[in-house]
C-alpha cells in the first residue's frame, strides 16, 4: 500500500480546530502548515508511534517498528 504522492485531507473537530488555530497564532504559521509540521513531529518520534500503535494497531503483521537511526527514524 502507497501513498506517496497522494494528498491527505483532515477534518478536525472543533476544540482540535481551535487549538490549531491558537497554537498557529502562538508560532506564526498558517494554521496548515503547523498541522504539518506537528504529523512530522509525531510520525519521527518513535514513542508516539509506538503508542498510537498501543491504541490502534489491529494487524500485528503491519506493526512498525520505529527506531531512530543517527538523525532519522526509520519504520522496519
């Protein structure tokens, strides 16, 4: 499965949608451009995927095992 390439859309609701919106005013960035940061942030951080996994993961065999490697993390 792939999704390279493929635009993802987000519909928040509204107490997610006003703490974008406050914490983009805080930083000065639109409010998508922090929303993409903030996936960055949590898609290279090896605890937070391990427990998004921890709630949500149903199929052991498409776990991801993130582990960070110099300045990267990686998924094996």
């Amino acid at each position: 499965m792939s999704v390279i390439g493929k635009r993802i859309g987000l519909t928040l609701d509204e107490d997610t949608k006003k703490k974008l919106s406050r914490l983009s005013i805080s930083c000065s960035m639109q409010p998508t451009t922090l929303a993409n940061e903030l996936v960055k942030i949590c898609l290279n951080n090896p605890n937070i995927v391990e427990f998004v996994q921890r709630l949500h993961n149903k199929e052991p065999q498409f776990r991801v095992k993130p582990r960070i490697n110099g300045d990267q993390c990686i998924y094996e």
